[in-house]
C-alpha cells in the first residue's frame, strides 16, 4: 500500500505526528510519501492507495470546526468521489482541547469527497494555546501512538 500524508501546520507539531505516522506505516512495510498542503494538488492521489490528512485543531474546535481554514478549502476542491475506494484517515495537534472535533470534522470532509474507509487517528497536546510561542513538543508516548496508528493504517 503506498500512502499519502499531507499536513499543515504553523508551530511544527503537526509535523511531528505526520513523520511519526509515517515512521509507522514504514515499519509495517508499506510506502509513504508526506507533502505539505500548500503543495497539493487532487491529480496526486492517481498514485496512491490511501489518504491521510494531518491538521492542527484551530480555536479549540469551538467554532468553524477546528480545521484551519486552508485545510478546509483544499479538502472541499477535491472532485466528488476522488477518495471512492481509497482508504483515508485524519490526525491532529491541538493546544487545549478540540482535536477529537479536527479529526472528526477531517472524516466528514473526506466521506464527502467518496471515502468510505475513513480511520479516525489519534489526537495529542503540544504547543500553546492560540500559537503564541512553540511551547511544549508532542511527548514521546504520543508519538508512539501516531506510529501505532500508521503501521495499523496500512494492516
């Protein structure tokens, strides 16, 4: 299975969960390629097997939905039934709370554009609220599970 993994982030934390993931779906023995949002384009997926979209949750998931609005916007510009038979999944950084709402809100998303096989992933705290300094990197138990996650994703 050969995945795709892009991500966006401001702080650098979702880049860690993203190559943590990664790390996982390479160990199971699968192949990964992570790309930063900005430089997507929906023509991309002809040559992968499954989806993965990593994003910080935004505002504590309190308004919007947690996604920052230029994840939201690439996401909504995939054709309809682009992911039919792709197998696609969500993880996400937060400050404080609302990363379970980024995830769930990645999956409703992508099942709009034909997924079928969305996978929830997991969620953790790094960083400060509202961005103001870096703050505190994912922990390494966190980590562990971002990489669980993807050796799984690709099972």
């Amino acid at each position: 299975m050969k995945t795709l993994i892009v991500y966006y982030t401001k702080t650098g934390h979702t880049l860690e969960a993203t190559k943590a993931t990664a790390k996982g779906i390479k160990d199971a023995g699968s192949e990964v390629d992570i790309l930063e949002i900005t430089k997507f384009e929906p023509a991309l997926l002809k040559n992968y097997d499954s989806f993965i979209v990593a994003a910080p949750c935004w505002d504590g998931g309190i308004t919007d939905n947690g996604v920052p609005k230029y994840v939201t916007r690439v996401l909504e510009s995939l054709p309809e039934y682009s992911l039919h038979d792709m197998r696609c999944g969500g993880i996400s950084v937060h400050a404080s709370k609302g990363g379970d709402t980024t995830v769930k809100t990645i999956g409703d998303l992508l099942n709009e554009k034909g997924a079928t096989d969305y996978r929830e992933g997991p969620v953790a705290i790094a960083g400060t609220p509202l961005s103001v300094d870096k703050g505190q990197s994912v922990s390494s138990e966190d980590l562990e599970r971002y990489k669980i996650f993807g050796s799984r994703f690709v099972e």
